[in-house]
C-alpha cells in the first residue's frame, strides 16, 4: 500500500486494489483503513485521498513539482506533468483540483489569485490577443468587466493589441 502511496493516491483506487481495506474491523466498526491510518504515522487520509506522509506534504510536493513545470506565466501543459507521475491521468486532474489548481484547455493555471496573474495564464494559453469580455468569461469567477480592464492597463505584462483586444507584451504586438 505505501508503495502506491507516492505522494499521494485516491482512497477509491486503492480500495480497488486492495479491497480488504474496506472491510470493516469488527471490535472498532470501522473500515480497515482508517485503522490503518490511524495507526500507521507514514501516511495519512484525508477527504478520500491517501498521502505520505500527509496531505499537506503531499499538496506542496505537488506544488513544486508544477512550479517545475511552468511557464513565466504559471502555466504547465497537462501532458507533460501527468508523464512524471504516477497516477493515473483522470486520477491526477482530481488531485489538483482538489488542491485548487485551475485546468484550463490542457494547461495547469498555477497563479490564480490576481486579476493580472490569472489573465496572463489564459493569454499564454490562447497564444493570441483576447477581449476582456473572453478574459473574464474564462476565468469564471465573479469579477466586473471593468476590474478586468483596469487589472490589465495597469499592468506593464499587458498591451493593447487594438482597440478591444489585449495582448502579452512579449510578443511584441
């Protein structure tokens, strides 16, 4: 089971797996697996996922390994991370959403909390200039236009490609 563990699996995967991990443990009327991981300090579970040695660990080994992979954007492409670990694909997207990285379009959004960080993210993504109106759309969050607009001209990462278009200044456009 550690093996499998490594930083972090699905509790579902590894009940299929091991299926005596769901059984429950007569005297304390508990499945197999919270024993263990009551008793086992190498490993921890917590909301369906099994970390070494726990999730908060498991969460920053993630963290690293995407700033590995990023761009000067923050962004990582999907493809190559899911090939330097060892979880299932479906499996690894779960994970990083549930530690609240964006996937967008293929890409890991690794810097989300600003308004600019998060604009760069999706114009490096795109690879062309995009309105505000498609920025915020993408981000999903709930922004106003106008925050969006301001969060980009006051940003010296951004230019306007035109009159209703923005762009990264790095591409000199």
């Amino acid at each position: 089971i550690r093996v499998d563990i490594q930083p972090v699996a699905s509790l579902d995967r590894l009940v299929g797996r091991y299926p005596d991990l769901a059984q429950q443990v007569p005297a304390l009327n508990v499945p197999l697996w919270l024993v263990l991981d009551r008793l086992d300090d190498y490993f921890e579970v917590t909301g369906g996922w099994a970390a070494t040695p726990d999730v908060g660990s498991a969460r920053e080994h993630t963290r690293s390994l995407l700033g590995e992979f990023a761009s000067e954007h923050g962004v990582v492409d999907l493809d190559a991370l899911t090939e330097a670990v060892a979880m299932p694909d479906a499996e690894f997207r779960e994970w990083l959403n549930w530690c609240g990285f964006e996937i967008y379009e293929g890409h890991v959004l690794t810097r989300t909390r600003s308004v600019g960080d998060h604009a760069a993210g999706l114009l490096a993504i795109a690879g062309h200039p995009l309105s505000v109106e498609t920025i915020l759309h993408q981000m999903g969050k709930e922004r106003s236009l106008r925050s969006v607009a301001n969060a980009l001209a006051g940003d010296e990462r951004f230019v306007r490609a035109d009159k209703t278009t923005w762009a990264l200044a790095g591409w000199g456009v």
